[in-house]
C-alpha cells in the first residue's frame, strides 16, 4: 500500500476551487449545448415543414402539368 502524499491546507483548497471552476464550467457548456440543440430542433422543423410544402406544390405542378397536356 502506497501512502499518499500530504498536501497542504492552501494546495487543498486551491485544488477544490481549480475543481469547482473545472465543474461549473462543464455545467456552463452543457446548458449553452442543450440551448444551441432547442435552437437546432426549431430551425430543423421549419425547414421540414418548408420541404413538405414544396414538396406538395411539386405534386400539384406535376398533376397539373399532366391534366392539361
């Protein structure tokens, strides 16, 4: 069994700051990625929703075009 080496009351509680900053910067980064993928989901709708119309107007064009010619 190794021992481990005894670290200071002042390294300890610079470690402990290093990783709360390490963590609340880990937090910071997953809720602006969960906001930017919402964003995402959004945008990505809309233009699903745009295919889909254009889609139907082809249709119409398509059956259009064939009916009068």
């Amino acid at each position: 069994m190794t021992k481990r080496p005894k670290v200071s009351s002042s390294q300890g509680n610079h470690n402990d700051d290093y990783r709360k900053r390490q963590e609340a910067e880990i937090q910071r980064r997953f809720v602006d990625l969960q906001f930017k993928r919402s964003e995402l989901e959004e945008q990505l709708k809309i233009v699903n929703e745009v295919l889909f119309s254009l889609g139907r107007e082809m249709e119409d064009h398509f059956s259009y075009d064939q009916f009068y010619k």
